[in-house]
C-alpha cells in the first residue's frame, strides 16, 4: 500500500514537515540520509556549533542539539525514521516510486523532497587527495576545527562570505593565525560578521587571491596561492585548509525526474508555494531556496510543504 506522504532529508525542512504531517494524521515517513562524507543525517547544521538567530532560543543553541530536538518532536507524533537515502525516484506515474540505499522501495502519494544542499570545493588534486586522506584539509571547520592536529597551527580559509568569516572567526579558537583567501577585496558577508573578523586580532585577509595548490604529502604543509590581477604566485605555510565558498543543492538523484535550475535548485513555479513541476511532489529547505538559505525559512517552507501535500492529498480523495 502507497504511503500517504514521504519526506526526504532531515534538516529544519524535513524534521518540520514531518511535525506538521504526522499532526495531520498522515503517518509520515522520513529517510533522513545515511553519514557519509558529503552530509550526515540532520545536514548542515550539525556542522553549525552555536544557533543565535533560531527564535525561541534566547541563549542561543547548538545546532546538533537543535536537530536532535527537532527529530524528537517529529517522533513524539510518530514519524517512522529510516536511516537511508532515497538513490532513485520515479514520478512519472502515481502513486510515486522511490528506491533506497538499503534497496527498499517504497510507494508514496505525496513526496517532499527536503535533501538541502553540501558544501563547494576547489576541486584541486592535492586538495582532494588530503581532504579524503584526512590530511588537513577540509569544508567544514566547525566539525574539524578542534581537532588537535590544527591546535596552534596558522589556518587557511577560502571565501568571502558569512561562511568563511563564521568558519575563520571560530578558528580563531584554536589557531595561531587565521588566513582568509579571497577572490576579491570585498568580503560578500554581512556587516556584521565582517566587523567581527576584522576586529578579531588572529584574522588575517589575503585579498585578490585564489588558492591555486596545495602543499603537503601526507598532511597538509601550505598552500599556493596567486593574485587574481598580477598573477603572481605565492606560498603560505598552514597547517589546514578550510573551504567556505558555498553550497551545491542535493538533487543529483532527481535530474529529470523535476525541474531544477541551472545550480540544480528545485523550482517551485507558484510563489509562496512549495509544489514543484510534478504534481503531488512538493520541496522546501536549502534543496529549493538559494536565496535565504536559513535554518527559520527551511522550517517554515518544511510547515508550507506539509500543508500544501495534505490539501493535495484531501483534495484528490487520497485521504
Ligand atoms: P556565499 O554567500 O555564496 O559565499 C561564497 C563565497 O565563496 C563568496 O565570497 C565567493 O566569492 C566565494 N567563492 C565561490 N566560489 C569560489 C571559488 N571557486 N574560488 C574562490 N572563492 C569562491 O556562501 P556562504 O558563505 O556559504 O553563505 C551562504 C548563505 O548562508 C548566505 O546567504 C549567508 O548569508 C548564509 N550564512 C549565514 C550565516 C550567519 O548568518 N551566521 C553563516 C553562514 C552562512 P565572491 O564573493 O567573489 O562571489
């Protein structure tokens, strides 16, 4: 029998979508992604340490424990949780087929697809070769940062965003000396944020440059650099590199299965709404927004996405 709605991914979108579904008595199922070394279960923000823009948090969160407490309350309404990804869809006819890393399959009447989106690499050889081998590298500082191997070491960031300086100013807590690369001689993140890196005595800004090596056999040594307007080559000695020049959505599994756009966002065509090219498939989070990308919006289209699969839903008859 075709569940009457199936959710896809497990951040902010997912986790509200299922509150509001399994509150509306359409017994939802989430598969809330297998850890990998793209994403984890909960996605971007069990990489965030301290939430403060969240309402409801006065103090201030953790983001691992506010995707833990999003999780609980999706299952104190019953939600059934599968730890797998969804690999495969077919819409093109209904009920919906989809197909899991587990080789399960599953039938659904309504789809919310709420996979979010993973971070961008330079994608050098060297850069890749240390980030799998664990050798310094890495997209994400706020899960790697406090390693001991980058305790006191002078670090590289790579951006010029609310990323970069978030990554770079937490860094700051445990390296010598942070380095931001940047493209540019303007930063694109908020004031701010910007205030705070340039008042933080341990950030340093490398501007109109690009990283265009890495240095290091087994770990990390340095990276290469060189200025976008001379061209001119250089070499910073660092004991880690951190990459914060944004996200890819996590639609890969959907080509041709709903209309995305050229970065591969899901296009929802009605605005304020969450319904995509295919009727009875609804997305919401970071996957379908590249403008806000924010933990509050993701929910409230996770909340948009529910309402608007049970009206569906009510609608055609299906419940
Ligand atoms: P972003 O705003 O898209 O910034 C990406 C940065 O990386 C840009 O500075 C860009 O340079 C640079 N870049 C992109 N490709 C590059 C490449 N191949 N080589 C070198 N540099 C490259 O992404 P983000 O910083 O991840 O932020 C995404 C969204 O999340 C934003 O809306 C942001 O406000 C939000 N955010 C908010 C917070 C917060 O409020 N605490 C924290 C994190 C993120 P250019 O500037 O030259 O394009």
């Amino acid at each position: 029998m075709a569940e009457k709605i199936v959710i896809i991914g497990s951040g902010p979108a997912g986790w509200t979508a299922a509150i509001y579904a399994a509150r509306a008595n359409l017994n939802p199922i989430v598969y809330e992604g297998e850890p990998s070394n793209i994403m984890i279960p909960g996605g971007q923000l069990m990489y965030t340490t301290e939430v403060e823009n969240y309402p409801g948090f006065p103090a201030g969160i953790q983001g691992t424990e506010m995707m833990g407490l999003f999780r609980k309350q999706s299952q104190r309404f019953d939600t059934q949780i599968y730890t797998e990804d969804i690999t495969s869809v077919d819409f093109s006819s209904h009920p919906f087929h989809l197909k899991s890393s587990e080789n399960n399959e599953v039938e659904a009447l309504t789809v919310i697809i709420a996979t979010g989106a993973r971070a961008n690499w330079l994608n050098l050889p060297n850069e890749q070769r240390l980030a799998h081998s664990g050798g310094g590298v890495s997209a994400c500082a706020i899960c790697d940062g406090a390693l001991p191997a980058y305790r006191d070491k002078v670090l590289v960031v790579v951006g010029g965003g609310d990323s970069a300086i978030e990554e770079g100013l937490y860094l700051t807590k445990f390296a010598s000396k942070v380095i931001i690369v940047h493209r540019r001689d303007k930063l694109r993140a908020s004031p701010i944020m910007q205030e705070r890196a340039k008042a933080n005595s341990k950030i340093e800004f490398k501007w109109n440059s690009i990283v265009i090596d890495v240095l290091g056999d087994k770990i990390i040594s340095g990276v290469r650099s060189q200025n976008t307007f001379t061209k001119e080559e250089s070499d910073l000695n660092c004991g880690g590199l951190f990459i914060a020049i944004g996200h890819t959505p996590n639609t890969s599994f959907l080509a041709g299965h709903v209309e995305l756009d050229e970065k591969g966002f899901i296009i929802t065509p009605k605005p304020w709404r969450t319904a995509t090219s295919v009727e009875g498939v609804f997305a919401a989070g970071d996957v379908m927004d590249p403008y806000y990308k924010q933990a509050v919006t993701a929910a409230g289209t996770g909340c948009m996405a529910a309402l608007e699969a049970e009206r569906w839903l009510t609608h055609k008859g299906m419940v």
